[in-house]
C-alpha cells in the first residue's frame, strides 16, 4: 500500500491561508482522521492529496514519490465523497464497476472484482437496482464500493456519513471501520464529527485555521489535550472550561476554588476539566470545591447529565443515571484533581502543573 507525507505544505487561495506550514506523515494502512469544524482547512488538506487542489508551497509525496505536479487521474487515490455522486440511469453493478470499465478491465476479471466487493458491502443481492431504490445507508455503501473495487494506493474519504441519520452513521462507522481492517488501506478521512474521529482512527490531526494543532491518538487526544481548543473541541458533552485565576497553584473563579496545580501562576487561565471529573456531593460535605444550584437534568440512559449554574456560565457533570435533582437545588461539587487542566488564555496552550518540591 502507501504512506503519505506533507513537507511544510501551505495553502493559499489569494491572501486567505487555509492551511498553514503542515507537517504530517501519514503511516502505510493506516487510518487518520482530519477533524476540525468548518473552514479550518481539513478539506482542501485532503484535496491536495487527490490533485484537486495545488499547494502553494511545500511537497506532498505518496511513498517516496513527489505527487505536486501528478495529475489525479494517476495519482492512484479513490475518493468517497459527503453527497454520493452516484449515476442515476446506472445500476448498483454499473455504478460500482464503473472504474473498471474506464480502465478496459476484461469481462470475466470485471464481473469477479464487482461480485466480491458488492458481498463485502452487502450488496450483492442488490446490484441490478437503481440508486432511486436504495435507501440511504445503501446508496454510500455504492459509493464506498465503487471505490474499494480500484483497490487503490490510498482512500480519501470526506464527510461520507453527514447524510445519514443517527443509526445509519452508528452502523456504517462499525462497517467502514472493520473494511479498512480488512482491506489494510491508508486512509485519510475527514470530518468535523468528533464521535467519528474517535472511533474510526488510528490517529486524529485536530486542525484549526489552517493548523494541526494536536496529533495522536484518539485515547492521547482525548485524555491529553495540548490547547484550548482541542480541550473544547473533543468530547460529548465537551470539556468544561471555566476562566479565572491561578494563584500559587490555586485557581479561584465565581466561587469555585481548586488547588493542586502546584506553584503554577497564570493571571488569565482556564481550567478545563471533563463532566465524568466533576462528582455531586452533599453541599456540607467536606472538600468539595463549591456549592451551586441544578439549572436543569437530563437523563441520557446510561447516565445523568446535570447542569449547574456557576456565575454567567453553566457547569456539567455526569451523575449516576437514578440521580434525582430537582432544579435550583444547590449541591456541592467535587473536581477530581489529578484529571483537571490549566490553560494559559492568551497563548491558549495547556500549562503544565509544577509539583510541589
């Protein structure tokens, strides 16, 4: 298969810089995940790869060969799109073997390729139908099809499951996941779905304006957030990230207080801390870091997500799913201390708490 790899690749379209100065090795099979939300450059990103884009500046090669100047057609990629660029008046067969038939493959080798790829999809029995008569689910399995039979180089996918509903994506992402294990493609996925990023990649490059601000895996992205932004960005419900002061390692902010940040000082800082870090305790229990009224409940099976108002912002925290609050109730609250982050709000990069000597 093929690696990928961005040698200070810069992207201009007139002074607008939509993606800045990147560095990035993509590993052969492996699968990453640009994330980012809209206009941060994770598109035209992947666009450079596939010839549709130019790079104003840097070099982009598959394996160890230099692609800038290769036009798409021999770039060896195939591309799933957000819409699924199906043709109407074709069948699923015609649709899928289309790449086939613009590449002169013999008949008998056309029929075979089509035939084991519509089984990996599940839609062998269906390759006589029209897009029109297939739902949704279906017709992006065509499109994922139809570029899996190339059996190309390298997989670009760009937001392929927008257009399906909650259970479609929760279906296609185990399938897309488990083919791309078995077909041991490098696949380069974008999407602006952090639950997607989470689950489908090996590794994730959070990009924001133009930059990857933060590449690892979804585990290290997730429990070790380098930025504000991807502190904010990662996580459902997100991070909570609540601005004030931290004082010889003590941050204070609208009746919060919470030590042990050590000796760290920050005039502007914000501390990030996650819903599952934050625990309910009674309001005249001993250490807890403050006391504040429910705004509002919400069961979610699992767990319960309760809010609570602190000054002009609100609070989450997971609770048990019997937790039973009423609104306006004041409850005391609890931060875990060893899962809680500090972050400079100027430079909006995390600082890192200095031990006690």
């Amino acid at each position: 298969m093929a690696s990928v790899k961005f040698d200070n690749v810069t992207k201009k379209f007139g002074d607008f810089v939509a993606v800045a100065d990147v560095n990035l090795e993509i590993r052969d099979k492996e699968f990453l995940v640009l994330l980012g939300p809209s206009g941060c450059g994770k598109t035209t990103t992947m666009r450079m790869v596939a010839g549709l884009e130019e790079p104003t500046s840097g070099d982009i090669y598959i394996d160890s060969d230099r692609i800038n100047d290769v036009l798409p057609k021999y770039r060896d990629v195939a591309m799933v799109f957000q819409s699924y660029a199906l043709y109407p008046h074709l069948t699923v067969e015609d649709n899928i073997g289309y790449p086939l038939k613009i590449r002169k493959v013999p008949p008998d080798e056309y029929k075979r390729r089509i035939l084991e790829v519509a089984r990996r999809v599940e839609l062998d029995t269906m390759l006589k139908r029209l897009p029109k008569e297939l739902s949704g689910g279906q017709r992006q399995r065509v499109a994922l099809a139809r570029a899996i039979v190339r059996t190309p180089r390298v997989f670009l996918m760009d937001e392929p499951l927008s257009n399906l509903d909650a259970k479609l994506r929760t279906q296609m992402r185990a399938e897309l996941k488990h083919l791309q294990h078995e077909l041991q493609v490098t696949t380069i996925y974008v999407t602006h779905d952090q639950i997607e990023a989470m689950t489908l990649a090996h590794r994730v490059a959070v990009m924001n304006r133009g930059v990857i601000e933060q590449l690892g895996t979804p585990r290290e992205i997730y429990n070790d957030p380098r930025t504000l932004f991807v502190a904010g960005f990662i996580g459902s419900p997100s991070m909570n990230l609540i601005p004030g002061e931290a004082k010889d390692g003590v941050f204070a902010s609208a009746g919060l207080r919470v030590e042990g940040a050590g000796h760290v000082n920050v005039r502007l800082a914000v501390l990030g801390v996650r819903p599952e870090d934050v625990h309910v305790a009674g309001p005249e229990d001993k250490d807890i870091n403050l006391v504040a009224p429910i705004y509002s409940v919400e069961l979610t099976g699992e767990n319960t997500l309760v809010n609570l108002q602190l000054g002009g912002q609100l609070l989450t925290l997971r609770a048990d799913k019997n937790f039973a609050g009423a609104i306006d109730q004041r409850v005391g609250v609890r931060i875990a201390e060893d899962r809680m982050f500090l972050f400079d709000a100027e430079t909006e990069q995390r600082v890192d708490f200095q031990p006690d000597s």
